[in-house]
C-alpha cells in the first residue's frame, strides 16, 4: 500500500502542476494581443528596466531549477548507510573487541583465548567495497539536467525600452517581446503575436519528427498545450520564417522547465534496493531472536557468561551472509560483462535485476518497432495501381533539386535505385538536364523542377502536399488518357489519399506539365495548369524482427506498451503489421481529462499510447507502477527523460540524445527488442544467482545455529567453538564466490522475478532445521559411540572425572571434545556445501540439473579443505582432534540420508509455496 501511496502522490502532484500550466496556457492562446499586453503589463514596445524587474519578482528568473547536489563527503557517507551495512558494522565493532582486544589483554591474564583479526577484515573488507562500489555508481550519475540545460544557453533578440536588444537566455521575463527568424531557438514559452510562414521543430519536446507551423489568431480551448497553433515552447527551434512573440512562461513554469525538474529528482526506488534491504531486515530479525538465545542458554549452562558472550557474537557473524554484497556485486559485474557483450551497456548494475525483474515495456514507436527510415512504399497514378512512370517523375524531382533532400526524397531516390526492382530506373540521371528550379518554401508547400529529355523536350515535376497540389492542377492522367480534373476526381483523389492517410501513410501529390515558361521568367506563377500523375506514400516500415521479439518478450512474462508522440493513425498501422492489438488505443488529449485513479484503471488494459507529451509518458508509468508492475521505458530523446527517471530501469540507445543517455540505467548498442529480451533473460539469471546465494546461505547459517543452540542446552562443553564457527562460515563463503557463474534452469527464466523477503524467512524455517537433523545425529554418534570409542575407552564424557584424575583427566577432555568438534566442523561442512547442489535447482541434482564447472570445483575443494583441517596443524593449533578413518564409513551415510532429506523438503516446500528460489 505504501508503495501505491507513494507513487499516487508523485502522480497527483504531477498532474496538479500540468493543470496549472494548462490554464495559464488557456488564457495567453485564447486572448487577444492587447488583453495580453495589459494582464502581463507589457505593450508593442516592450518592457523598460522597472518593468523587468518587477516581472521579475512576480513571475520568477527565466532560470530552470536543478537539484541540489550533495557534497562528495554528503554522498560517500551516503553510500555506506544501509541496513546490511549497518549489520556488518555493528559486528566488526563488537569482533574488534571480543577477537582482538579481549584476547590480547588476556594473555597476560589467566584466560588464553584465539587471538585473530580474521574476522575483522573480511566483514572491513566487505563493507568497503559495497560502499564504494554505491559511490561511484552515484557520482558519475545525476548529470542529465547539466546535460538538458546545456541545450538552452543561447542569447535571443528582444524589444526593450522600445528598441531591438540582444540579451542572453536567463534574463529574458514573462512580458517581454521575443524577435523570432530561421536558427533560433525559442527562449521561453510563447504566445505568437505575428508570424510570417513560421514553422518550428519541437521533435524534441514531443516526438513529433515532422515541424509544425505556428500562428498568431487567436484559438479556442485545447486539451493540450501542445495543441494550440499560437504557442511555441521552450526548448524548440524555428527553422523557417519569422515572427514575434510574447513570454508568457519562464523556468521551471515551462513545459521544458518541468522536464528539467523531472530528470533532477531522484531515481525511484526500485525493487532492487528495496529487496536487499528487506533481506537485510530478515537477518536483523532472526539474530535478535538468536542471539540472546544463544547466550542466555550458554551462560546458563555453561556459568561463563564471559565465553557466552563472545559465543554468542560469533552466533551473529556465522548467520550473517558476510559475503552477501562481494556475492551480489559479482553477480551483477558478471552479468554486466555478460550483457555487454550482447550489444548492451551497464550505467548502474543495480539495474540488472530490476532488467530481469521487468514485466512491462514501455517503448517509443519510431526506431524501436520500426526500421527509424522512411520509405517509399506505394506510387500509384491516379487509379491506385503501381506505376513506374509516377517513380521516374518523382525521382527526377528528388534528384535535380540543389536544395536540402529530407528523408523522403533520400526515399524516392533510394527506391529508383534499387537495381532488383527497378533496373529500367538505373543511370536515368544520366539522360536528363537540369534546366531551372522552383525551390520548396513552407508557403507554397511544394517543389518544382524542370529537366530536358534527350528529344529536347522540356518538362516541369512538381511534387508537394495534397491541398497544394491540387490547387495548381487542371488535369488529371488517368488510364482513359489526360482528363480536366473535375470534381468528382478530385474527390476520387482526396479519398484515396484519406485511406491511405488512415493507413499511417504520409503523402504527397506528383504533378507535371511540358513547355514551361523559359528559364529568364519562370517563378511559382507558372505553377498552374498542371497534369497530376499521382501519389507518393511513404511509411516507417516495421523491422523484421519487431514481431519475433514481441513474442519472445512475451514468452517471457514481458508486456510491450508503445508510448509515443506521434500521429495515432501512424501508430496504429505499425502496430497492426507486428501483430500487436489496437482495439484499445489511448491519446493524450483523454489522458489530460483523467483522474489518477481512471488512468490507472486504463494502463493495463492498453498497449498503445499515442500524441502523448513528456509528462503524460511519465504519469503512464507511474500509473503502471501503482499497479505493482515493474516498468522498463525505452526512450531516446529529451521528451523520454521524465518518464525513464520515473521507470523501474530507463533503457537508451548510443546515439540517443545525452539527456536520455544521462537518464538510463542501461544503454544498448542496437536500437532492437531482441537485444532487450537478451538483457532480460541475462538480468534473470543475474537474480537467480543472487537470491540462490540468499537462500541457502541464510537456510544452512541458519541451521547450523539452531544445531548449536540445542547442543548448548544439552552438552557439557561448547559444541563449536567461535573461531570454529568463523572459519566454516570462510569456508563456505569462498566457495559460494562461484555461484555467479553457475547455470540457470531454463524453466526458471519464463517469468519476471521480483524480491520477496518473505520468502527468505520461510525458506530459512524450512530448510535450516532440515540440516539439524544430521547436525544432532552427529552429535548423537560423536557423544556417545565414536568419542568414547576412540578416547575414553567406552567412558562418556561426564564420567572421566570418576575414572580419571589430573593431568590424565584434563588430556583426555581435551581430546574428547576436540575430536566431537572436529566431526562436527567436517560433517557441517559436508552438509553445508552439499545443501549448495540440493536447492540451487528445484530439478534432481546432477541429474536433471548441473551446476557449473567454477561451481563444482570451489565446493569440492571447500569439502576436501575442511576435512583436511583436523589433521594439520592448524587444526590442532584451534583445538580439532584428527578423526580416524573409520569416521567417514558414517559420514558418507549420513550425507547421502541429508540429500535424500533435503530433497524430499525441497518438494514439499515447491509444493506448497508454489517455487523454491
């Protein structure tokens, strides 16, 4: 619920700021110039030096806010503050004092005990390299405002004090008149005042790739600020025409300002982080269950509440995963190397899991589904049939023009030479001259040229948009021959051109006529009387694979949603092709009239998302993450920055813009789904290890300690000691350090995999006691058959003293414990490691699934270590008695009976809670 709370209020905050905006974008496009000069107490001649600074003060600096960033000492300390760090701090602390400080004042004491500093360094050691590893990732993100703001620091014309000033971008105030022309950028949100063919470029802001022209008449009530014709937006580029403006927003009131305060907030917290918290708090709580167990029942017992103390310290560190944040970086650094070398880049490795962990995708349409290039993919004549004639015109046209070629004249060209399809169209440059040319302007709308074949004939091709066209034609060339362009086909024509408008197509109208004027008088006047041949329809073809990986990712548990800016009708089309539904297609202008509350009811329910803004995009998401869904968003622009900051894990490409960049957790080499259904799997696998490590390490500490605890209560003497505990826990650890590369069941990579921490105290209740059976059976067998075979000659350890006395008695306590404590050091360790195998898989072990090579070779030589300690002299230096052979004719047994136990365990827990990892 709190997570929901949480994100609901981000929400509700973010659509109250966009309906603030909305109004007073309301009132600037639906007044008149002069009741706007009045309310924003401006006139014609521009604001003077009081007025500015009043303006000023009311409607704040033209400054976009930027988050405070802490200070580098603020941020490393930062980095180091988490709940399992707290845990390892706590307990190097108290270590220092019970390993090191204790036993060196005790040597000169009556109480020798293990001197070691063993403990202290690897738990140091662990905190150090989590820490850091957090700092850096934190400090070389948070740059993308620096990176969006960069963008704006320019200088713009206005008039002050009645005359024409160039000032820089920051001091321009709400009331001042901004003096607008080709190359500029728009210094704050505007109202247009006068405008002449003025079209500006905001593919930025919106994800629109086509520009759009402005106007200064005033409008009626849009649901969108985007809609209205007479507002132009900071962040925005004019690149034709002229025209003046009034600043009605400045800073972060801007549509670009909000943008920019989304990207400084910081990251949500993702389900990464809060899992290992969460298995942080687990941990916390079972030792402060343990623990004092464990040393209430050894002081009690034993009358050495010094001993039980550091007994039970030891408890706390042999429970404690110390190697739980080497474990998770390494998974994560694997995984990272890993995913590089599938065209994928890691900017935060906590992102990995949160990759394999996704269940939703959010994507833009343009570049991700499509091929990012448009095509010429019908030209038709006037009867909707294919006609390379129409294709010869049309490159005629594209070829010969000396002005800018935009995309779809580089998709005419390409089309004619396409030798496969067209080898008639081969060289056909080389057979005309270019006589003269009528350039395109955003007035006219069209282009002209005129060639000259090699008869001498002169001709002009026009191409341009629809409406435009139309009205410089008389004639039409239909399959009957040259007709007048009547009005039923021209109807004929503008349905045509609707059907394929509806397909997604954009469309251009291609004309002609012979015998021009000459070359000394001609000019758009003679644009008149044309022949119109027929239509160009260019489309953003779906790559080949978008389909293929849709259903890969769907396999996977993934949904994909398409949030994009662009036409509906354009998207839906593309969508249809990769075989994705349309029947529920959401736009931004109902969006804008949602509650929190409707949106979320509609997010999941929907796929397509189209003529969204940057803050709507943002909302989707967060919608969807109320829904406790966990987001990707995939985006490659500024107007994708918000929405990736509010994501789970933003996802970018290499040649995105740097705001977007700065943004994502991951970067891909390849603008591809199949390289986002590559990165998912390897981040399941990335989880699957780590929550392995989790588990059974929390499971068999667990059990170990449960072991101890019983046999504290029962035995005479400690069953382990510290330094016996501390170095079995090494043991293992070092040989779980394999676990990041260890196979994954295919199985286990289907679904998405979130943290469940409840999951881990079950996992622990069931599997840990499991391990204590053997534990007690080996205590059982060492207590009373094998000790007293082997060291007292049938005499159980209570009653040396009745037959023992002195120096004889002392030797002989000695060796019956070091020997108990050795068989259960080996058989701990048997168990410990073999418990690896059992639950790293739900299959059968060895059989039905393997673990890796690293994997099998770290356990086996953790085992053979172990049991090699009580013969060494290090075992006989912390107190192990060397076992003899006939040892292991139980040992062997008895772990082959725990395999059979733990698996048997291990059905019933799948069975029950539904998964074992």
């Amino acid at each position: 619920m709190s997570r929901q709370k949480n994100y609901a209020d981000a929400a509700s905050d973010q659509v109250a700021a966009q309906k603030a905006r909305q109004k007073r974008v309301d009132y600037a496009a639906t007044h008149s110039p002069a009741e706007l000069f009045k309310h924003f107490n401006t006139s014609q001649q521009g604001l003077n030096d009081s007025q500015v600074a009043q303006s000023r003060k009311l409607f704040g600096a033209n400054h976009v806010q930027q988050q405070h960033q802490p200070s580098i000492g603020k941020r490393l300390i930062s980095a180091f503050v988490n709940p399992f760090t707290a845990i390892l701090l706590i307990l190097a602390i108290v270590s220092t004092f019970t390993d090191m400080i204790f036993p060196y004042f005790s040597l000169f004491g009556s109480r020798p005990e293990n001197f070691t500093c063993a403990t202290v360094v690897i738990i140091v050691t662990m905190i150090m390299l989590s820490g850091l590893l957090r700092f850096v990732q934190e400090y070389r993100s948070g740059n993308a405002t620096a990176k969006l703001l960069a963008m704006i620091k320019t200088t713009c014309t206005v008039t002050r004090n009645g005359q024409e000033k160039d000032i820089d971008l920051n001091d321009v105030v709400v009331g001042d008149i901004v003096h607008l022309s080709a190359g500029n950028m728009i210094p704050a949100d505007l109202r247009i005042l006068e405008n002449t063919d003025l079209f500006v470029n905001r593919s930025e802001l919106t994800g629109e790739s086509r520009p759009v022209e402005k106007s200064a008449a005033d409008e009626t009530p849009k649901d969108q600020i985007t809609d209205y014709e007479n507002i132009a937006l900071m962040g925005s580029n004019v690149i034709s025409g002229s025209g003046l403006g009034l600043v009605i927003e400045v800073g972060s009131d801007t549509m670009f300002g909000s943008m920019a305060g989304a990207v400084a907030k910081e990251k949500v917290t993702t389900n990464f982080t809060k899992g290992v918290n969460s298995v942080s708090w687990i941990l916390i709580r079972f030792m402060m269950v343990m623990v004092p167990l464990v040393f209430l029942i050894n002081g009690l017992t034993k009358h050495d509440w010094l001993e039980a103390f550091l007994f039970g310290i030891s408890t706390a560190v042999g429970l404690t995963p110390e190697m739980l944040p080497m474990i998770v970086t390494t998974c994560l650094a694997k995984g990272a190397i890993a995913m590089s070398r599938k065209k994928t880049i890691v900017k935060n490795l906590n992102s990995i899991q949160d990759f394999g962990a996704a269940d939703i995708l959010c994507t833009d349409k343009t570049g991700t589904l499509t091929q990012d290039k448009i095509v010429l993919d019908c030209y038709w004549n006037i009867d909707g049939q294919a006609d390379d004639r129409v294709l010869r015109h049309a490159f005629l046209n594209s070829y010969f023009q000396t002005g800018y070629k935009n995309v779809m004249d580089k998709a005419i060209i390409a089309k004619a030479e396409d030798t496969e399809s067209h080898p008639e169209l081969q060289d056909l440059e080389n057979d005309y001259v270019k006589i003269d040319e009528i350039p395109f302007d955003f007035k006219r709308r069209r282009l002209s040229i005129v060639v000259k074949d090699p008869n001498g004939k002169r001709q002009m091709v026009t191409k341009g948009a629809v409406e435009e066209m139309l009205s410089v034609c008389s004639y039409a060339e239909t399959k009957t021959g040259i007709q007048p362009l009547n009005d039923a086909l021209q109807k004929q024509v503008k349905a045509t051109v609707d059907r394929l408008n509806d397909k997604g197509f954009r469309v251009l109208i291609l004309a002609q006529k012979t015998d021009p004027a000459p070359i000394d008088v001609l000019s758009a006047k003679d644009e008149k009387d044309m022949v119109l041949m027929g239509y160009l329809a260019f489309l953003d073809p779906p790559k080949e694979s978008t389909g293929r990986a849709l259903k890969a990712l769907l396999e996977h548990g993934v949904t994909t949603k398409i949030l994009t800016g662009d036409n509906d009708k354009v998207t839906a089309t593309v969508c249809q092709e990769v075989g994705m539904s349309v029947a529920h297609l959401l736009l931004g202008e109902e969006i804008v009239k949602m509650s929190d509350q409707e949106l979320a009811a509609q997010v999941e329910q929907t796929q397509i998302f189209a003529k969204l803004t940057p803050d709507q995009k943002a909302r989707i998401v967060s919608a969807l993450r109320t829904k406790d869904h966990t987001v990707a968003y995939m985006g490659d622009g500024i107007n994708d920055a918000e929405a990736m900051k509010a994501a789970d894990i933003g996802i970018s490409v290499d040649n995105a813009v740097d705001v977007a960049k700065e943004s994502a957790d991951i970067i891909l080499l390849q603008k591809d789904l199949m390289i986002l259904e590559r990165g998912i799997v390897e981040g399941r696998k990335t989880y699957a290890n780590m929550i392995k490590y989790i588990k059974m390490t929390a499971s068999s500490n667990f059990g170990n300690i449960f072991s101890v605890l019983i046999a504290a209560a029962l035995l005479p003497f400690l069953p382990m000691k510290s330094i016996h505990l501390l170095l079995l826990n090494l043991i293992y650890d070092c040989c779980c350090t394999a676990i990041p590369w260890d196979n994954v069941d295919a199985d286990y990579l289907k679904i998405p995999r979130e943290w469940d921490a409840s999951s881990i105290g079950s996992f622990m209740i069931w599997m840990g006691p499991t391990s204590s059976v053997f534990d007690l059976t080996t205590y059982l067998f060492m207590y009373f058959i094998f000790c007293p075979l082997f060291v007292s000659h049938g005499i159980l350890y209570p009653d040396l003293p009745a037959h023992f006395s002195g120096a004889v008695l002392a030797a002989m306590q000695l060796k019956y414990v070091g020997m108990f404590q050795a068989g259960w050091f080996v058989e701990s360790m048997w168990s410990q490691t073999m418990v690896i195998h059992m639950i790293r898989t739900p299959k059968i072990p060895f059989i039905q699934s393997r673990a890796s090579a690293e994997l099998i070779l770290l356990s086996t030589i953790g085992i053979a270590l172990a049991t090699l300690i009580p013969f060494t002299a290090v075992g006989r230096a912390i107190g192990f008695v060397a076992l003899p052979g006939s040892y292991f004719w139980y040992l062997i047994p008895c772990v082959i009976c725990y395999m059979l136990l733990a698996t048997s365990i291990k059905k019933a827990y799948i069975r029950h809670f539904g998964e074992l990892l």
